[in-house]
C-alpha cells in the first residue's frame, strides 16, 4: 500500500486532503482532516483499502469485479487542484468508467463525478455503485424509509433503527461468525460514518422504492468477519444508457467534527445541518 501512497495525486480544500492513485484503479487511497486519515489505507490487502466504483448488479459480473474499472490503471488529465481519470474498456460490460475529483464549494469536501460509458451497440440497463472501505471502531448510519434491511448473500448485520435512521455500531478487533453484507431499499441521500470525534458524510441521489438496481440496494454495508474493516456502499438508480451515451453519478465527500460526548440526537442534528448546507 505504501507504494501506492508514495506516487499518488493529491487534492487540498481547507484542513481536508484526498489522494488518488491512478495505477491502482484511479482508486481513492486517502481521505484525511487535519491529518486524521478517514478511510482505510492501512492494510497490505488491497481488495480491503480506499474507496472504488462498480457497476450494478453484481449479478453481470458476479465475483472479483472487472479488473478494468476497479484495480487496472486509470489514464489521468491533472489540473490545478482536480482530476480526470479514465478507465480502459472493460471486456464483460463494454463500459469506460470516468472519475473527475475537485473541492467542492463548501466546508472541507470534495465533489466526484463518475460516468459509466456505454461502448456497446445496443442499449444497456445499469445502475452505478461507488464502494468506500473504513476502519471499524465507529457508527454507521443513514436516514431510510425502509421498515427493516435485509441481508444480500451474506448474513444480516445486526442494526437498529431510531426514528428515520438505521444504526450500526463496529467495535475493532470483533470478529464475526461470517461476513455481513446488509441493504437498504431507499435511501434519503446520505451517509454518516462517525469515528471519534469525526463524522464521515457521504451525498448522493436519493433513492426511492423500486428505483435500485435488481438485487441490490440504495445503501449496502459489508462487515468483514475476519478484518478490522466495513465498506460503506451507495448506488444510483437502475437505468437504461443508450450506446456512447453517458450516465454520470455525482457523490460529494465532507467531514465535521462533533463532541465526542453529544448524545445521537445531536450528532444527528449536526449532521442534517451539515447537509443542509449543500
């Protein structure tokens, strides 16, 4: 892994700084606020590190995920304080990936623009996943109209939900009978994944009944039964691209920090006002 931080390409807003490394999937490996690195990057697996993108569903390409899109290298245009990273075409789907990265506007964030290409000769139905691993020993959580969540391939983790939003808590060092891979349907467009003082937000589309690509979800979390990691997942609407035509997915990074001692309703409250401001 430390090859890939060493050669990687790195884009400042504020106290937050993110890394990109385009030998290695065009892959986010950094995610840092004030030095505080906020995604995971520790480990020599790198199956279990940074942030990548897939199509959806899984059930196209089943299991590892093209090489092309997820881990081969990425061509890269770098501009003053952004980049534009582009994917060859991935032999399975007929699809170019393309991941443009700059500080967006507001707070210590970063805006990401992925499109998923459609080089084939006939229309395609797809939806686009955007896959981001973090250390455990924090809360995830994330607003849902859904009653309960169910469990894709693996088993249900184990959540709670209070009012609006589903909760899960990590401990680091738990190891777990099997891995956990837990989906919710809907989804109000965000992410939170709190961690000491900090708390990870993710923006997205929101996603409605329905709209989810088949077998799959608006909002997936992996636990790993034997790893100190989750990945924190989101995906766009199920829809068809016509050939050549483009289907882009915007997510925007942020982070602020909170009182270690606030109670969950305020850390909700922080973080819906954060929201707010995008």
């Amino acid at each position: 892994m430390q090859d890939l931080i060493s050669e990687n390409i790195i884009i400042h807003k504020n106290n937050s700084a993110l890394s990109v490394s385009p030998r290695y999937g065009g892959r986010i490996v950094s995610f840092s606020y004030k030095d505080v690195e906020l995604i995971r990057n520790n480990s020599d697996n790198l199956l279990s590190v940074g942030s990548t993108f897939w199509t959806s569903p899984q059930s196209v390409w089943n299991w590892p995920p093209p090489a092309t899109i997820d881990s081969s290298p990425y061509t890269f245009k770098r501009g003053d304080n952004s980049i534009r990273l582009t994917s060859g075409i991935d032999k399975l789907t007929n699809f170019i990936v393309t991941k443009e990265i700059a500080p967006h506007d507001y707070g210590d964030s970063f805006v990401i623009k992925y499109k998923i290409i459609n080089c084939n000769a006939l229309p395609v139905f797809t939806a686009p996943w955007e896959i981001t691993r973090v250390n455990k020993g924090g809360e995830f959580f994330f607003p849902s109209e859904d009653e309960k969540l169910i469990s894709k391939t693996f088993e249900l983790s184990n959540t709670e939900k209070q009012g609006e939003i589903f909760r899960y808590k990590s401990s680091v060092g738990e190891l777990l009978n099997k891995p956990q891979l837990t989906t919710s349907q809907t989804s109000y467009g965000w992410t939170a994944y709190l961690r000491n003082d900090l708390i990870f937000i993710k923006l997205f589309e929101r996603i409605n009944k329905g709209e989810a690509a088949p077998g799959e979800g608006a909002v997936l979390f992996y636990a790993s039964h034997d790893d100190d990691f989750l990945e924190l997942e989101n995906q766009g609407k199920f829809k068809k691209i016509l050939p050549d035509e483009e289907y882009e997915y915007k997510v925007i990074w942020t982070v602020v920090e909170t009182d270690p001692t606030a109670s969950f309703e305020e850390i909700i409250s922080v973080v819906k006002n954060h929201v707010s401001k995008f």
